[in-house]
C-alpha cells in the first residue's frame, strides 16, 4: 500500500534562532495536531530551534550540516533536491516558510513538474524588496526604479496559489504595489503566547540596572542587522541621556562587524558605559517588564513579533512607523510614541514622552490579549483543512 502523501510541507532554509523559522514550527505543529499529516523541508538540518521540531513533524532535509556558502547561496543549491522532494512526495500544500525562501520554492516548483498534484503557498513574512532598498540607500528610490523593483517583486508570486500576509498593511502592499490578484491574499496576523510571556515576565531579575528605584532603562531585541537600525537607537538614547539618566539595553545576536560598529558608535556618542549588549537571551520578558520603555527602531518589518511580546510583558513602546504592521498594532494604544524612520529626533522625543506619561502595564496586557498564538495558528488550520478539503471534492 502507498504511503499516505503528506497534506503540508513547511518548506524554510535551516533552523536558526528566528521568528521565521520559530513561526514555521508552530505552524507545523498546529496542522499536525489538528490531524494533517505535516513534514518540514529544509535546505539545513541545523540551527539552535532543531530542538524546538514538534513532535510527529517529520523534518526532511536537503543537508545535514551548515554550508561554508551563505544563505543566498546555499538557497541556489537547495533548487534542485527540494524540487525532486515536490516530485517525489507530492505534500497537497506546501507552504514557503517566509519571504527568504520564495524564490528557491517558486522556482523547485516549476521544475518539479508536480504542479496538479501540490498546491504551492507562500506566507509573506516581512516588507517587499523596495522597503529594505529605499533603506539601504537612505532615501525612496525613483519612481520609475520603484516601480521596475515592485514588478519583479511581484514575479516571485506568480506561482503561488495563495499568499499568507502577516498583517492587513502588508496585504495591501502585495495587492497595490506588487500587483497580486486580492482572491489570493489571505491575512493572518501574528499572534504571542500570552500566558507563557505572563509567566516568564515575573521570574526573578537580579540586574544592577533594573533595580526598584533606578535610572530608568530602555530595552529592545532583534538581530544586530541593518534592518533592526539599532544605530539610531543608540543615538535616540544619547540624545534621551541629555535629559534623563536613561541606559540602554539591547538583546540579540549578529556579526561582529555589526556589533563592534554600535559599540564604536556608543563611543563616539560618549555612551559605552550606558549600553549593554548581552547577545542572546533566553527569557527576554522580565527584562521588558521592568523596563520604563521598549524601543523598535527596525526600517522594515512584516508584523512585530516582539512588540507584542514587549506589550504583553506590560512594557509602553517608542517606534519607528515602520512597513509593515507597526502602524496597526500601536495606534489604537496612541500615535505620539509613533515617529518615521530615520527621525531621531522624533524617536529621542518619543521615548522622553513615554517616560513622561507611562501608561499602565495591566493596560498594555490587556490590549496584547487581542492577539493570542492560539487564534493565529487555529485560522491557519482552519485556512489548511478548508483548502484541502475543497481540493477532494470532485
């Protein structure tokens, strides 16, 4: 008897410490225990989140250990094995993870041959292309090279029969921007834990700087990247210190290159003694509960995991009104704390404003509720079972 093809695949590239990767696997684990038989697909078998694999998915991958190339390369590389595993094992639905992964899909996919056995997917994770570019470059690109990045943009997505945004903002981007067709655009916001945030916000903290009574400390966590923009963060927090004995903290990991550039620039700002840089933290929750503010000065996001997260431990958040889906989680909570990216004025006078009017953490709880880990992955359930059920009538 044949085996029974699996009902989705979670396609991704490896499993690194990421909210990508992190999403992926609960998204697995939820089809696999709502009854869908569930695999993972990855370029990678490594990653710090391979102990975080639910139990019953079963991972297939293309390589065992991390390749000496990069992830654009490695991706290149992973074309080929990831098409014949389409071919091969026909999964009804496979789901490209996040916008890293969707050019390698889309292109297995047309070279599986196995497009009327497998509906292909994509879950838009994050800002399209021209977001990171305008960033990179400091400025909005021309009009008619903006419109050239939104059409090839738009190319990856042409294969795919469903698109997943993370947030109704980024929706709209993908249908006015990048030209996709709205019937095949289906938002499902992020969601937290919030019971488990709850119970990790209150574990002790033995911390100089969060002691009752201290200066008060800004937080914020994300990858040392480009993208997280802690740069401006550090410069909004010195400008903030002219002012108010604020210190800094920011949690997360990156290159060296990276790290050694905030710390050159804490220097040059006269900060370094104000900031900490602890690299990655397992339990990030009870720093944010005592901390005065979260501060977010990413250029580009898909939906904010970590603000929620920040709002759920009870924390008032200063942000850049980044793409995407920063603007609809915050302004209901009060647009002041709210300023455009590359404002460091603004975000400086934001975070001086939160600190002057804090707003009550049971508050903020409360309003993070909205958004439970568990609504989000019973609507991708439900968008699963409904698809394939609709796929066996005849």
């Amino acid at each position: 008897m044949a085996a029974r093809r699996p009902d989705l695949c979670v396609l991704g590239y490896d499993l690194r410490a990421s909210g990508v990767v992190r999403n992926a696997l609960r998204i697995a684990g939820a089809a696999h225990a709502g009854g869908l038989k569930t695999e993972l697909w990855v370029a990678r078998a490594d990653g710090p989140l391979r102990a975080e694999v639910p139990q019953g998915v079963t991972v297939v991958a293309a390589e065992q250990r991390a390749a000496i190339t990069g992830r654009s390369l490695g991706l290149a590389r992973s074309i080929r094995p990831l098409a014949a595993y389409l071919r091969d094992k026909k999964p009804r639905i496979a789901l490209s993870s996040g916008n890293h992964m969707h050019v390698a899909a889309s292109l297995a996919y047309q070279l599986s041959g196995a497009r009327r056995d497998v509906s292909l997917w994509a879950r838009a994770s994050n800002a399209t292309l021209k977001t990171p570019l305008s960033a990179y470059l400091g400025q909005p690109l021309p009009e008619a090279l903006a419109g050239l990045v939104d059409f090839a943009n738009g190319l990856q997505y042409r294969g795919f029969e469903r698109i997943i945004a993370v947030c109704d903002e980024l929706a709209e981007v993908l249908t006015n921007d990048l030209g996709v067709e709205r019937q095949r655009v289906v938002v499902i916001s992020n969601g937290i834990d919030v019971d488990a945030i709850a119970s990790q916000a209150v574990a002790p903290l033995d911390h100089p700087w969060f002691a009752e009574g201290g200066a008060p400390v800004i937080v914020s966590a994300g990858r040392l990247s480009r993208q997280k923009n802690f740069g401006d963060l550090i410069r909004a927090a010195a400008m903030v210190r002219m002012s108010l004995p604020v210190r800094l903290v920011i949690f997360g990991e990156g290159p060296a290159s990276e790290r050694q550039s905030l710390e050159k620039l804490a220097g040059m700002l006269g900060f370094t003694e104000h900031l900490r840089l602890p690299g990655f933290e397992a339990n990030p929750y009870r720093f944010m509960a005592r901390a005065s503010v979260f501060a977010l000065s990413s250029l580009w996001e898909g939906a904010s995991n970590v603000v929620l997260e920040a709002l759920a431990a009870g924390s008032p958040v200063a942000a850049y009104r980044c793409p995407t889906g920063i603007r609809e989680v915050l302004d209901p909570l009060g647009n002041e704390s709210l300023v455009n990216p590359h404002d460091v004025d603004g975000l400086a006078n934001a975070i001086l404003h939160r600190l002057a009017h804090p707003q009550e953490g049971n508050r903020l709880k409360a309003y993070a509720g909205r958004f439970t880990l568990a609504q989000t992955l019973d609507a991708y359930v439900e968008c699963f079972s409904s698809a394939l059920s609709l796929s066996r009538t005849p």
